[in-house]
C-alpha cells in the first residue's frame, strides 16, 4: 500500500483544531463568488477550479484564520485567489516564452482553434486581448480591477488588497485609465 | 458658475468611487462641484469614460454562468477525496476530514500528459534494466508533470511504434546526446558538485550531511547524464513506402516532408548517497535537471506535428485518449508509469522552508522503494530511494529546492 501519510505529529504538540463545518459553511459561502474572479483572471474553467482548490487547501491549513469573521476569512482567500492564479499566469507566460526563444512553439498555430467558428474566435481574440491587457498593469491595479468588475464593493476591494477604502477609487481611476491606454496601445501596434 | 477659490477640485478617485455611489448616496458636495466646474466636468468625463470601456472590455472576461450546485458540491467532496482509485492512499484518521493537501481528480483527469512523441521520446532514452531509482531519474524531464498510466500491453506497442520512426524518416542525434550506452557510461564518471552545477547550468543542490538518511553515507556520488537535441526528420515518400508495404492507409501530407520534431533534453545531475555497507542496497538518489524544449523545424506547426504522430497506427488508444486529452500539453511532460509496477499520486510536495510544489508521489508494489518528482522554479527535482514514502517525503522535507 502506498503510504503518503506525513509523519506523525511529536507527542508534545497539540492536535490541530480544524472545524469541518465551519470549513464547508466558508467553502459554500465563497466558492461561487472566487469562482467567478478566477475564471476572470485564467480564462478558463480547469484552470479556476484548480486555483481555487489550492487556495481552499491553504485555507484548511490555516487553522487560526478559520476563527476569524466570515469579511476577514473572504479577503484573505481573494489575496490567496489572486496571488496563484497570478503565479500560474506567470510560469504559463514564462513556459511560452521560453519555447517561444528557443524558436520552439508556433503561437498562433497553438492558440488557434480551428473548428471554431469566426466569431467565436472573435470573441476569444477579444478575451485575449483584454487579459494581455491586464498583464502589463502592475499587479494591485489588475487587481483592483478584476476585483471591481468582478462586482466586489470597495470596502472588500479594501480589505484583499490591504488599503484604504479611500484609496479604492484612485487605486480603480488609475488602473481603468492605465488599461484603456495600454490596451489602445497593443490594439494599434 | 464656478466652485468658490477655497473648494478643492476632487481627484479622479473621488469621482471614481462618486460614479459608484448612485444617484441615492452619492455626495451632494461633489454634484454641486460636478455641475459647477469645468475641469472637474473633464475629469468626471474622462473618468467615466475609462470606467465604461473598463467594463464592457471585462466583462466578456467572466464564465457564462456561476458554478451550479452540484458543480460547488463535487469541487468540495474534490478536497475531501483522499485516494484516488487506482493508487490507494492511506491516510491518518485524524486527517480525514481535513482536505488534502493536493489536486484530486481533476489534476489526474488533466494528468496525462505532453505530446506523445515527448513522452515516447523520454521513454526510448529511459535506461532499460537499470534499477528502480534510476528508472525515475531518467524521467525527470519536463516543466510540468502528468501521469500517462501504461500497461505493459501499451509499454510494449508504444516501444514498438516508436521503434519505426527510422521507416517514416531519420532519427538523429547530434550535438552530444548519448546512447543509451554512453549515458550510462556518463552516469558512472563522479564529478564534483560544481562541476555538476556548471554542466547542468544551475546551482546543484545537496543534502546537509545532517540530513541525510541513517545508514547512508554523507557524501553523494555525483554524476551528470548529458543533454542534447533529437531530431526526428520526416521523408514523406518513405513513410508512405513503409505504410503502403504493410496494407496500411496513412496519410502523410506532403508538407509534412523534411519536417522535424526537436526535442531538447537538458542534462540532469544525481546525486547518489549509497550505503557504508558494502552488502547493503540501501541507496537515495537526488536528481535534478533544467526542462525540455519541444518543437517543430519545416512547414508544420508542433500542434500539426504531434497530430500526426498521435494518430500514427499501432499506438494504444488509452495512451493516445490521455495524451489528447491534456490542456496544457505545450508545457506538460507526460511520465509514463506502469501500473502494474508502480502506483502514483498527484499531490502536494513540502521542501525545505515549508515551500510546497505539485509533483507525483511514485511507490513500486514491491514496497522497497518509492520516488517523488516535482517541478520547482523551473527545474525538476526527483527523489528516489529504497525506502518508504514517507521516508522518502521526510528527505525531501530537507531538501532545499532553491529560487529562481
């Protein structure tokens, strides 16, 4: 039998307290939302399922935060969603590239989805465009923005990004200004 | 009408969150500013502006619908699932209602793999007969890894289609990649640890004497199996030659000729810590090397060229269904397990400083030896020894994997 168990824990430290249902009741709380800021960021459902899978592990480990108001808990798992679907993001960009250098990887071909019809390729051009758009901002105004138009309210934007919430509208006036030059600057080169 | 010298002009922000406030909250103060004055009128306009092409821009970017109940239900059972059929887990009681630490199914649904002619192409270079460690070592290849299950049915006729790749072109190896022979040959010379790091192009990391299993000796044997390039060139008029020869209809498009499939295999280091007794077999093996290149030279794209590889007769149709059946196969090395031999799980990975990575738990029914592989800061990292996984997890909860 494969035995992946971790070692046992040393008699002297206390068994980790962790609340089953208190775990589910913030997993079925907050799933549906963070989904929708996943799919967002990633594009696609495989990849938002598996970003969210991590974040609700990390959450499971994080036995003290479970204690914590359901706000307190929902920021922290938007910083943890956000921050692995940007890692993610990150070595797919690097994985492209270097076989891109090394004269590897036809782009085009690799992206292009040749039974599609025109106008949903259209569409998924757009989408593309749109999230090479997010990925020149610097990471705070990407996410102000997804998370505003993911439809989180300022005060929650506040708290995953750790600002004020007057600072929100500044942090979301920058960012909406920053992306509709960067993404008329890649839409005309 | 013009706001009195002592009202200061709001920022854009403030307007920002003033266009978010609605008719019903939002400040009086800031309409009165609003209809009063003219830089503040560009502003607002501006800013309203940037907010509505913001918005029609992402909201394409969201899924067509919200996760359905049953979608919520089975990603939550999804971290409750602690074995995956076909490699029984065995987990601590205390831990079951706990989610593990790990992608489930839907990595392994995922989990199968890159191109076929990746996988195939690191299966011709795995030393045959060599031990159990060596076995995984030689598959440390890739920048992300999935299980491609094999029966030794499919081992059998993988080998076999691979094996008439010189009847559809050439398969060359230049530039220093080894036979089988003088990769083993290579793998017998120690070098020391910064020749190893030079060779591999990275800093090799090692266990602190410390750290190293009891019984074992401190200092590793250090080798280093070269890398390089293969070619596989099609000749288009041969293949179809080959085919026709054998009753068999593959089409073989005529741009398909002179192409080439290059895979880049980069050199691995290992590092071998083997018993101070003579008698004994105990040994752990560490390896780690850079990432493989896959692409395409001539008219066709590698999404073309592994197509046409997939499809090519005599391949299992399980083996091909997994292959196919991966999203990121552009980035994702398939590693072919037996599993008749060997049982595997997709999990997550501690290394030294808590720093957890997605790599593949591997243990061989006979329960003498197990094997983990990770993909970490762009290499990959593999452990094998003859021990029990969670030994073996316990050594590579030691092991320092570095950055980037």
């Amino acid at each position: 039998v494969l035995d992946v168990a971790d070692p046992p824990a040393p008699q002297t430290r206390p068994a980790p307290r962790f609340d089953a249902s208190r775990f589910d009741a913030l997993f079925r709380r907050f799933y549906p939302d963070l989904y929708g800021l996943a799919y967002r960021l990633l594009g696609n459902r495989g990849a938002a399922e598996d970003t969210l899978q991590e974040t609700f592990v990390r959450l499971s480990r994080a036995d003290a935060l479970l204690e914590r108001p359901d706000a307190e808990v929902g920021a922290w798992l938007r910083r943890v969603c956000l921050n692995l679907g940007a890692n993610r993001l990150r070595d797919e960009r690097r994985a492209r590239e270097r076989l891109t250098r090394a004269g590897r990887l036809d782009l085009a071909a690799a992206q292009s989805d040749l039974g599609a019809p025109a106008s949903l390729l259209l569409r998924a051009e757009e989408r593309a465009g749109v999230r090479r758009t997010l990925a020149r901002l610097p990471a705070r105004q990407r996410d102000c923005l997804l998370l505003r138009h993911s439809g989180y309210s300022y005060a929650e934007i506040a708290d995953t990004l750790g600002v004020a919430i007057g600072s929100v509208g500044v942090l979301l006036a920058r960012a909406e200004q920053a992306f509709r030059d960067h993404y008329q600057e890649d839409s005309s080169s | 009408m013009t706001p009195t010298p002592a009202e200061t002009c709001p920022d854009a922000g403030q307007w920002r969150a003033w266009l978010d406030d609605g008719p019903g909250r939002a400040d009086a103060r800031l309409a009165r500013h609003a209809s009063a004055c003219a830089a503040c009128q560009h502003t607002l306009e501006q800013v309203r502006e940037n907010a509505l092409f913001a918005r029609e821009s992402l909201q394409p970017l969201g899924p067509a619908r919200p996760p359905t109940e049953a979608e919520i239900a089975t990603a939550r059972a999804r971290l409750d699932d602690p074995a995956e059929p076909a490699a029984p887990v065995r987990l601590p009681a205390a831990a079951s209602s706990r989610p593990a630490a790990r992608f489930g199914q839907r990595w392994r649904a995922a989990a199968a793999g890159v191109a076929a002619a990746v996988a195939l192409t690191g299966a011709l270079l795995t030393p045959q007969g060599a031990a159990l460690a060596s076995q995984f070592l030689a598959q440390f290849r890739s920048e992300q890894l999935a299980v491609v299950e094999v029966s030794p049915q499919s081992q059998q006729a993988i080998q076999q289609t691979f094996q008439t790749l010189s009847n559809l072109g050439t398969v060359e190896h230049p530039q220093g990649m080894p036979t089988r022979g003088a990769a083993r040959e290579a793998s017998q010379a120690s070098v020391s640890l910064q020749e190893a790091s030079r060779r591999v192009g990275f800093q090799v990391t090692e266990l602190a004497p410390g750290d190293v299993p009891a019984g074992l000796q401190p200092t590793p044997r250090i080798s280093v199996f070269p890398g390089g390039t293969i070619r596989f060139r099609l000749d288009a008029a041969k293949a179809r030659a080959y085919y026709q020869a054998r009753g068999q209809n593959v089409n073989v498009p005529a741009k398909f000729d002179g192409a080439a499939l290059v895979v880049n295999m980069p050199a691995a280091a290992l590092l071998s810590y083997q018993s101070a007794d003579p008698n004994s077999h105990q040994e752990l093996v560490l390896g780690q090397a850079g990432e493989v290149t896959v692409g395409t030279e001539g008219n066709v794209s590698l999404d073309e060229m592994r197509a046409f590889l997939l499809d090519l007769p005599g391949l299992p149709a399980d083996t091909v269904a997994q292959l196919k059946a991966l999203k990121d196969w552009h980035t994702t090395l398939p590693i072919p397990v037996p599993v008749d031999k060997v049982q595997w799980q997709a999990r997550g990975i501690e290394t030294k400083g808590g720093k957890s990575y997605q790599g593949l738990l591997l243990n061989d029914n006979s329960g003498v030896g197990s094997a983990a592989i990770v993909q970490a800061n762009g290499r990959i990292y593999g452990w094998a020894g003859s021990m029990k996984a969670r030994d073996l997890l316990d050594v590579i909860k030691r092991t320092d994997v570095g950055s980037r």
